[in-house]
C-alpha cells in the first residue's frame, strides 16, 4: 500500500495536458500540442488556413487561467464582429457550462471555479489598447495577429506580467501571412531579427520567439477535405500560397491586395520597402499608373 505520503504527493501532481483537456473535449492535434509544450515566451502557431489555431489559442488561455488560482488571461481580435464570431462562439459552442462559474456578457469575460478569469477583448483601433493600461494578465492571446500593429503588440506586452511567485507570463499569436502586421511578424519570429520600426532593436532576443508551423494538413478533420482544397486553390496566388501553403515570402515587394479596418475604411497594405534617404533626409513617393487614385486619401508610413 502507499504511504500518506506517497498519496499526498500523487493529488498534488499536476496533471498532463491530455488529463487536463479530457473533460473540455479537446484533444489537441500534434502541431496544436507542440504549441501548448513550447516554453518560449512569446509563441506564433499557425502560417496557414485550417490547422486549428483560434482554438489551440481559447484552450491556451484556459489552460494558462488554470495553473494558478485568481489570475487573468486576455484573448484578442481587432474586431469586435471578428472577435465574437471566432474566439466567443468557441467559447459558447465549446466548453461545457458545468467548467466554469459564469460567463458575463456585458463584459466578455469567463470566471473559472479558481477564481481565474478569461476576457474576451478587441482593438479596433491603434490606440484601443490603452484599455488595459493597469491590468495585468498572465496569459496573452491575439488571434490573427497579423491584422495588429507592432505598437500594438509592444504595449501589450507591458501588460503580460503576473504578481505570483513561479508564474511564467506568456503571449501568443495565431495568424496567416498578409494583412498590415504581416512584416513585423515575419520578421520577430521567422526572420528571428528585430521588426522594422523598434525603438530598441538592440533589445531583441531571439530565444524569446518559437514559431510552430501548422498548415491544413495538420488538422486531421480537413486535411482530406477535398471540397476545402479546392476551394483554397482557387484563391489568387498570393493568397493561396499564404493560406494554403503558409508562404512568408509570397508578398516580399508585392502590393497586397488585402484590405482591413485597422484606423481607415478599406486600408490597402504595402510590404516593406527599402530606399535611402535624399541629401535633405526625404523621401518622394510617386503614383504611378494607380486605378482610381483619386479615391486615395492618405498614405501612412510605418
């Protein structure tokens, strides 16, 4: 028979991933698992369309709001629409109501049996963030986090911190490649170099950043979905290799012809560009044969 002990120590193990998911009904695919295992501090999972990555990221969160008791976890979309149709209905659809101990809907926010909670949260435009000034969360969430700006980021990563002592603050990231963030995010996690536009480049560490890769053949519930495929085939190459094949480098000196809300109504996306400066420090841009330019209202370098 086992000792006191030996019983004492055996509820005090913490249990494995697959244990703890069991009753959530989520069993994570290799490439999802390889995302929750990774130690680094701030993670990218996903580069395709269909690997799973909005929900490895809500059952991070959830994962993250359950290693200590009374701590906050934040998950985010730059859009409210987007947020709700996404992260909120994978909550709603997905965890069983007898896991948690209420869910507010004015405040987008999941109070767990621990006394942790799970915010529900958006960023429509660049300084929405300041919301969250004074918070604190131990885990951070961004879901397509190509379609936030570096100074975005960077101030939520002020606010990734956690007052136990033992807690591993962490953020992460799931996206396609595209949309405005695409060239900071390529460059902090595939590149592993500081991002165009940071004050501090100097302060970069590349041991702070894992990408794990996942593509619809990762994702055992679409990779022999022939329907889908074809359908992703179908998408102008750009955008085919970026959500079919997880290109990086499909949009390197390319117009994207990816538009979103982010500050202006339809905002067109140019990659980044290298040019040296005049001998007065400017630069000229110059349209050239642009349908419509005259609906263009501002430009905006970064």
């Amino acid at each position: 028979m086992r000792s006191t002990t030996e019983k004492s120590k055996a509820r005090r193990r913490a249990p494995t991933l697959e244990e703890f998911f069991k009753p959530y009904g989520y069993e994570p695919f290799p490439r999802q698992k390889e995302f929750h295992t990774s130690p680094a501090k701030y993670r990218l999972f996903g580069g395709a369309a269909g690997p799973g990555k909005t929900k490895a990221l809500l059952y991070e969160a959830i994962l993250q709001a359950h290693k200590h008791p009374g701590v906050d976890t934040l998950l985010m979309r730059r859009t409210y629409p987007e947020l709700e149709a996404s992260l909120i209905t994978y909550f709603r659809r997905d965890v069983p109501r007898e896991l948690y101990e209420k869910y507010n809907e004015a405040k987008h926010t999941v109070s767990w049996l621990n006394g942790s909670t799970t915010r529900f949260a958006y960023c429509d435009s660049e300084n929405d963030v300041y919301r969250y000034q004074g918070a604190e969360y131990l885990f951070i969430g961004v879901d397509e986090l190509t379609h936030f700006t570096l100074k975005q980021w960077q101030f939520l990563t002020s606010r990734n911190r956690c007052r136990i002592r033992g807690a591993h603050p962490s953020m992460a990231g799931a996206t396609n490649p595209g949309n405005i963030g695409h060239a900071w995010v390529k460059a902090l996690w595939i590149d592993k170099a500081p991002a165009p536009g940071m004050e501090r480049p100097d302060q970069y560490d590349p041991a702070d950043y894992a990408f794990i890769r996942a593509t619809l053949a990762d994702n055992p519930l679409y990779k022999d979905d022939a329907q889908y495929h074809k359908t992703l085939r179908q998408l102008p190459e750009a955008l085919r290799r970026a959500f079919l094949d997880g290109e990086w480098d499909v949009y390197a000196g390319q117009y994207f012809d990816i538009f979103a809300a982010a500050g202006a109504k339809n905002k067109a996306v140019i990659e980044q560009f290298t040019e040296n400066a005049s001998s007065t420090g400017g630069y000229v841009i110059t349209f050239t044969s642009v349908v419509n330019n005259s609906l263009v209202s501002g430009i905006e370098i970064q």
